[in-house]
C-alpha cells in the first residue's frame, strides 16, 4: 500500500481567521507531504509494505525510527485536517457532550485541561483527546508519537489532536503559542470528533 | 537571584539577510528572554536559587533544568554570530577540525547533516572531548553536553521557531545561511 497526501475537505482560507492560509497550505503541501513520501520511502521494501498504520503502531518500538516519525506525522495530520472545520464556534452535543461530562466534570473543564496540555508540551508534538477504557482522557506526546503507539505514556483512541509543533502557528502566532491554541476551539469539527467517539 | 537577558553585540537587522530582522526579535526578545523571565521564577526558593547556569545544566530536572539550559543555549548561539567576522576556523580550531573531520568542508557537510536530519526540536553542538577531539552531537529540545562532561564549541539551534519566518519548512536553506553569519574568532576562542 502506498500511502498518499490527502486533499483537505475545504480551502487553505477557509479557518481564516483562527489558521491563515499561508500556514495552511505549507504545513499540507510542505510538512504533510513530506511526512507521506518518507513514510513510503521507509516502509517500502520492508515487512511492514501493506500493513495498516495503526497496526504498524502498536510495536513501533520495534521498528526504525523513520517509520515512526513519518507514520506518525503522517496519520497526526491526516487526523488534524479532518477535526478541523470552517464551521465555526460549534461545541460539542449529545453521546460525545455526556462522556466529556463524564470524564471532565464540563465542558470548560475538558478546553482547559486540553489547552493546559497543548501549552505545556515542550519542544514539538501533539496534544490529544483519548478514549481510554471507556473513558476520555487529555494529554500529549512528543514529536510525532501518538496515543496509538506503544511508547505513549497515556494509550488509546485519539479522537481529536492538536498540532503543537512551531510549524502549525508561527508565521501567525509566533512565540504566542496560547493564542493559537485559543483560536483552535474555533474551528473544532465536533461531528467528526463524535463519529470517531462513537465509533 | 534574577537571571538576565544578556546584550547582544550587533544590532537585531545586522545578520540580515541570512536570519532576517524579524526573526531575532522573536528569538531573542521573545523566546530568550521568555526562557530567561521562567528560569527566574522557577528558581525561587529552590536550591538552583543562587545557582550558576552551569550547575543547572548539569543537576537540575524539569522545567528548571529546561529554562535554564535554554538561556544558556540562546545565548551560546547568539554570541556565535557577527555582522563580519572571520568565516573561517583558526589556527588550533583548525587543525583540530582537520584532525577530526578531514577537512572545514567535510565537517560543515556532517555538521549540516546533523543539522537537517534532528527530529523535532533541538540542538546541534560540535564540542571538545577530554582527548581535545571533536565531535558532532545531536541534543533534543533544550539538550546541552555540558550534562554529559562534553565542552560546547559551537552550536546551531534547529527548533522551528529559529527559522520559520525567513525560511518555513527549508530547513537545509537555513543551516546553509547559518554558515554565511558564524564569528570563528570568538567560535575558536572557545576551543
């Protein structure tokens, strides 16, 4: 299987204001799209050619570490373009608001543990929103990593992620990573965190 | 104690066009200066309160040990630069870099590779072993060799926020331009 750059269900323009399209189209055609090829270019040849990525995660101690790095990017983005709508201000309903309440106490809860997870990784890497056991979970890994790998700290079904890398906010944000993780609750595709939740 | 944001020794545009104007007021006034303003206030009445970098670089954990080994990596990094100083390596450094690397141009490649293939954010460092050798290492986020016994000669900060605004995703044009902007007097007075 190869694996290709998907298109994205909306414009680069379109989460203007909160991700400006500059941003948008360099972090899809540069970052993602390089994250695809060496993914190809690492598993091809290789036991692992075929293989499903979340498969290819739960050993992926054992693999090489560009496998890891650009499977993760890979699926990380492909993960991220989808949670993303232009739709904004949405939050989320029914099933997916219950279990939030659940596991978080409120809704304001799950943004602020969220966010604190977004802000406190250091370095590059991903905050997440975790179905762990039945119940929801916020927290982050480094680089590429996910919860779907077996080196993550907190394990699970990732049903939204936030790219926490300089690349996803620096031509707008800069240094200010909390403004853009605060423009982030703009533009959350609650339906497609739901189906996954529910999923 | 107050840790401070040192001066640096040229003007923010003066490294222009290789690492533009706008890029050392983020880097320097904002994530410099940001790392110095944590460092400060993590340290408060712990016992890195009177401490020098140095030894928090080579004790601390944490956040302390990550603001402070940052501050001294930026400064590190900055003070390697000039408008117009020497491009080349220097008597000692240079032989030293010949004895390790076979030549300038073939340590530049290596350093550039280390530089390009670091993963995430980082550090790439040429330091000086105990036997006066170099070496070429690679440090994630705010990894220093100090901790590890190793003397830093030089360094090239590889976190994005280093050269997204001149540069986005090019990293490899940004290790090229950093060559362009090195001081190897004050680089080789520190081999």
């Amino acid at each position: 299987m190869v694996f290709e750059l998907p298109k994205l269900d909306y414009d680069y323009k379109a989460l203007e204001p909160y991700i400006d399209a500059q941003t948008m189209e360099i972090h899809h055609t540069k970052h993602h799209g390089a994250y695809t090829a060496k993914l190809n270019d690492a598993i091809k040849g290789t036991e692992l050619e075929g293989k499903s990525l979340e498969d290819i995660f739960k050993n992926i101690s054992e693999h090489p570490a560009g496998v890891r790095n650009n499977g993760g990017g890979y699926y990380n983005h492909n993960l991220f373009w989808k949670i993303l709508s232009p739709r904004s201000g949405e939050e989320p309903t029914g099933d997916l608001l219950n279990a939030i309440n659940k596991s978080f106490g409120s809704f304001e809860n799950f943004k602020n543990e969220f966010s604190t997870a977004a802000a406190s990784v250091f370095g590059s890497g991903w905050a997440w929103l975790v179905k762990s056991n039945g119940e929801l979970k916020a927290t982050s890994t480094p680089n590429q990593d996910n919860p779907l790998m077996d080196v993550a700290s907190v394990k699970g079904i990732p049903l939204m992620g936030l790219d926490v890398w300089e690349h996803a906010y620096y031509l707008k944000y800069q240094n200010r990573r909390p403004d853009y993780i605060a423009a982030f609750w703009n533009i959350v595709a609650w339906d497609e965190v739901a189906k996954r939740y529910l999923k | 104690m107050n840790f401070e944001l040192p001066k640096l020794p040229y003007a923010l545009d003066a490294l222009s066009p290789y690492l533009g104007e706008k890029t050392l007021e983020f880097h320097y006034g904002k994530h410099h200066n940001a790392y110095v303003n944590n460092l400060t206030g993590l340290v408060r009445g712990t016992k890195f309160e009177n401490a020098k970098l140095e030894q928090i670089i080579k004790e601390a954990e944490g956040g302390i040990y990550n603001n402070g080994a940052q501050v001294w990596n930026h400064t590190f990094y900055f003070f390697g630069f000039s408008p117009d100083g020497k491009r080349e390596p220097l008597g000692e450094m240079a032989d030293a870099i010949n004895k390790s690397f076979g030549s300038f141009d073939q340590f530049k490649e290596k350093f550039s590779k280390a530089a390009a293939t670091l993963f995430g954010s980082g550090w790439v460092w040429l330091v000086k072993k105990d036997n006066s050798s170099l070496e070429i290492i690679q440090e994630s986020n705010a990894g220093n060799p100090l901790r590890s016994g190793l003397k830093p000669i030089l360094t090239c900060d590889v976190w994005e926020h280093a050269y997204y605004l001149d540069y986005q995703n090019r990293r490899p044009d940004y290790i090229n331009a950093f060559w362009n902007i090195l001081d190897w007097d004050v680089i080789s007075s520190r081999f």
